[in-house]
C-alpha cells in the first residue's frame, strides 16, 4: 500500500507574455511526501491519477461527486518529497478550471499511485485573499461612465446638472469628475478609492499612522484643518464631499465657526486612548482637566481633547554639608557654619520624550 504524508496545495496561475489575448492557464502545486507501506520512500517515477470531488469525505474513496480527473507521473526527490503541478497532466474530461472549486462543499483531491487510492483524501481550505478572490469570481461586471449628475430612482439613475454624488444601496459612493466606475452586483471594484461603507475597508475617521510623505486617495494629512460640514473640499489626490467624515466626527476637534469642523492635529503630538471615565494605575489621572486646541473642540475626558507635557511630582534626595569656618577678622576664632540655597546644573533638552519616529498620521475622508 501506498501513502502520501503531510501533503500541501497552492494554486498557481501561470499565463504567456504573448500572445496578450491567449487564456490564463490554471494550475495547482501539490506537495508532499510518499512511501510505499513500509515507510520506505519512492525516489523513481511513479504513475498517479488525481481527481477532485466536491463533497464527500476525506476517509471514503469515492465520495462526493467527481469534477476533474487527469493522468500524470509523479516524480519524488531521494528524499521521497514530490512536486506535482495539478492541470500539467491529462485530464480526461473538461480542463482545470476555476469552476472546479466554485463550490461551498468541501473540496477534496484523491490520489492514487500504481492503482491504489490514498486516505485520507487531501482537503483544499481557502486563505484570506483566495476568500477575497473567490467573492469577485462570483460578481457580474457592468460598465457605467458617467460625466454628469445621477439622481438614482428605483435603481435607474438619470442625469442632470455638471456634478454629481450618489450613495447606493449597498453603500457605494460615487463622486463627481466623470469616472468610468465598474460594478460588481452593486460592489465598486478596482482600487477602491471610492468604496464607502463596505465591509473590510477602514471607517470614515479612522486614524493611520502612513510612512510616506504624500496623502493617499481617500485620506488626508491630521493638520487641524477646517472643512465645510456640508460640501467639498480640496486634497492634494482630488476633491471630496465632506459630509461623512462630520457625520463621523462632528466638532469634537474644534470648530471655526458656523458650518465648519476641524479634524484631528495630530503634528508633534503623540495620540493616546481615551481615558471614558477609567480609574486606577492605568488612567489618565488628569483626563478632567484636559484641553482644546482650536475654538470649541472637547475639554475634559472627551475624545478630541488634548494634554500639554509634564513630568510627575516626585522628590529627589539632596545632601549637601558645610562645616566651620574662620571669620577672618584676626579673632581666629571659629563661627558655625552657614547653610546656603543651591541648584543642579541643568541637564536633559527642551522636552521629555520617548525615543520615536516621525510618521505622518492620516484620516479617512471617504
């Protein structure tokens, strides 16, 4: 009897420079270790056959339904370790395909060496962005190119007007400017630089520490700046609406006047949680008296507030003796000594830190 040990199982896409226009082709990597009943590897070329069931289970041969089935030759290091691409061989039906695995059934490949089946049969899981891969797969594109306003109606958009902003059902923004905006079921897809309220993408206000120098698509640099509550407003990657990010943060950070909201400034400063009303070693034991930095943003244990340094009250010991001394008058007598005030040399620079590294903390905008 044959088996394989500790099997493994990539997907690997594998496409021609040219011709542009010719099929991708798919193949899957198989690894793993075989030996004869013994435990006695193979290191010569053995004939295989693969096939791929849909459901079913790993310890019955056989079960499920049958999808996919190729003839090939196994060829196994000194070791007995073999790599086998699956969809190089002969398939005795319908090539590899995508639809080989589109199923939510588990999905299993039996092998079989010299006619004998090998078990268990080796289950294919998913990772996180084959997940993601998977759910595009399923999509059905449609292309919009829209250079005027949309006012959507029962599903149907019609136009009007040089602008536009529309927000769809299942949470898409689309902005002005005249894009070619491809949907998936109601899904953008593409750099996602317009997505809004998807799930998987960060929330509107959320903070990011960002390692270059220039803001994003979608977010813009914490500098404390002023934006209309309603409207738009200008970045160095194109305008934006600003009504969610106010409706996300509101004037917790300040406020101009009338119509308008600050947004976080976060330049030089350090960001820290907020203290909510915690008590104990590891509060803010002076959340109520924090302040604002620009006219009407939060003061006291609010989120939005900030704090000026400070070291903590503490003491240090300081001894310091002075004996006798003469007068130097001729008496030669000896007075009691004098005591004086005296101050350390000044150490250390012009604020306590940390050591640190300068980023530039970015929020989302849309």
């Amino acid at each position: 009897m044959n088996r394989i040990i500790a099997a493994a199982a990539t997907f690997l896409v594998v496409a021609a420079a040219a011709p542009p226009a010719r099929a991708v082709q798919l193949e899957m990597m198989l690894q793993g270790y075989l030996t004869n009943a013994s435990g006695t590897p193979y290191t010569t070329p053995q004939a295989a056959e693969f096939k791929v069931f849909q459901g079913g289970t790993a310890g019955t041969a056989g079960s499920g339904t049958l999808v996919y089935d190729e003839t090939g030759t196994v060829s196994p290091a000194p070791s007995g370790i073999f790599t086998y691409l699956l969809g190089s061989g002969s398939p005795a039906g319908a090539p590899l395909s995508t639809l080989t695995f589109d199923t939510a059934q588990p999905v299993y490949i039996e092998i079989a060496v010299g006619g004998t089946i090998l078990l268990p049969r080796l289950q294919l899981t998913g990772m996180p962005y084959a997940a993601v891969a998977g759910v595009a797969e399923s999509l059905k594109p449609v292309s919009l190119l829209v250079t005027s306003a949309l006012v959507a109606s029962s599903g149907t958009f019609t136009a009007s007007g040089s602008a536009y902003s529309v927000t769809t059902s299942s949470g898409i923004q689309v902005l002005s400017g005249g894009v070619n905006a491809p949907f998936f079921s109601g899904t953008l897809y593409g750099d996602g630089s317009h997505v809004s309220g998807v799930p998987g993408t960060a929330p509107i206000g959320a903070l990011m520490p960002y390692a270059g120098t220039a803001e994003p698509v979608g977010w813009i640099e914490c500098d404390g700046r002023s934006l209309p509550q309603s409207g738009s407003a200008s970045a160095s990657w194109g305008s934006y609406n600003t009504v969610a990010l106010f409706s996300a943060i509101g004037t917790v950070w300040g406020s101009a006047g009338a119509g308008q909201f600050n947004i976080p400034d976060l330049r030089g400063i350090f960001p820290r949680g907020y203290n909510h009303g915690k008590t104990g070693s590891f509060s803010d034991p002076d959340a109520a008296s924090r302040v604002a930095q620009y006219p009407s943003g939060s003061t006291g244990d609010r989120v939005g507030s900030y704090q000026a340094d400070q070291f903590a009250s503490h003491t240090h010991n300081y001894v310091h003796t002075i004996g006798n001394y003469a007068d130097g008058f001729g008496g030669g007598g000896a007075t009691p000594g004098s005591l004086v005030n005296d101050v350390t040399s000044p150490t250390g620079g012009s604020e306590t830190r940390p050591k640190n590294a300068s980023v530039l903390y970015i929020i989302r905008v849309q």
